[in-house]
C-alpha cells in the first residue's frame, strides 16, 4: 500500500518485499522459502510502483504554484503560475542586464495581466530582438495580444536576446501591477542604448 499526498494506492503482490519510506509491499509467505519469483516480475512490479509515484509527483507539481512578487507602495501583491514565476526569477541574459527598477506608469487603460504575460510569452520565444524604427518613438514592437504590447526603445539597430525582453516585461509587471484594476504598464532599461516597454 502506498500513501502519496493522502491517496493510497494497493499493490498486491506474489512476490518479496520492498521497503523503503513511502513503499510496503507484503512479504511472501515465509513457509514457503523455496519459492521464488521471476526476476522480471519483481522488476515489472517495481517499475509500474515507480511510474505510480512519479505520476502523482508530477500531477500534483502541475498544480499552480502561486508565488508572490513583493512590490512597491503604488502596486500591489501579484499572483503567478509557476511558468511566469520561473520566467521572472531568470536573471536576464548577458546583453540584457537590469539598470534599475522599473518605472510604472500604469492607468485603467494599461495592458491587462493577461495580456501581458501572453505578449511576454510570444517575446521569450523569439531569438534576437533588434530596434529597426530609426524615427519617430524610435520603438519597434516585438510581441503583443490582444491590447498588451511589448516593445523596445532607444537606439536604432541596436538589438538584445528577446528572453531579456520577456524578462523585463514580466518584472513591470510584478512591479507595476495594480491588482485593483488588475493592469501594469511601466518601462525598464535593458542597457544603455535600449528599454524595454510595456503599454
């Protein structure tokens, strides 16, 4: 009988036992010593165990883990998945590293949390972001949903692995996000020729 996260799981079994923590399988009947079990069905009872035990590990990391972000006075707690918490506690790759917090400027009309973790997504997955707007806001969008893009700034040609983009993205969030509204939008600079903005 085996006990995981309080599902008990009964094996019946012809054969010896195995002891450890969280197995019991029942001894074989000691008036019969001569009697031995096939080798393969001892171990085909020990893989099917093992397969058991780490399917419930694995259903029940599936679970959402919830994390929280401690933030600043003007934003609040936000809840995240495991994938998002991963994402935000990745320290940004080489060519993308943090000059400072971020700065919020979020609004009722900001991207929705939703919008920005699946735009930051779309961000992760890419390879090279690279600036190509030389006028005007000197922005180049590189993943939206919906209402929610991400974007970088500053100077033309200039380029940075998008994992730092989808990095900072998900920390605006963690930092800006006014659970109220259920909204984020702010900026933060990657180095010193571009930044990373989410509106």
């Amino acid at each position: 009988m085996t006990t995981y996260n309080n599902i008990t799981i009964t094996n019946k079994l012809d054969c010896s036992t195995i002891f450890n923590d969280h197995v019991s399988i029942p001894l074989y009947e000691k008036n019969q010593p001569n009697r031995r079990c096939p080798q393969n069905t001892k171990l085909s009872q020990m893989f099917l165990h093992t397969i058991t035990i780490l399917s419930l590990a694995i259903l029940s990391l599936a679970a959402p883990i919830q994390s929280t972000t401690t933030t600043t006075s003007t934003a609040v707690t936000v809840p995240m998945t495991l994938l998002e918490s991963l994402l935000v506690n990745i320290p940004p790759p080489a060519g993308g590293q943090s000059y400072g917090d971020a700065k919020c400027d979020t609004t009722p009309n900001s991207p929705t949390y939703d919008e920005i973790y699946k735009a930051a997504w779309k961000a992760y997955m890419l390879g090279l972001c690279k600036q190509t707007n030389p006028a005007g806001s000197k922005c180049k969008q590189v993943a939206n949903h919906n209402g929610g893009e991400v974007s970088i700034c500053g100077a033309y040609g200039q380029a940075v692995d998008c994992k730092a983009v989808a990095w900072a993205a998900l920390s605006v969030l963690s930092k800006c996000g006014k659970s109220n509204i259920g909204r984020a939008s702010g900026w933060i600079q990657l180095n010193n020729s571009l930044k990373t903005v989410v509106w």
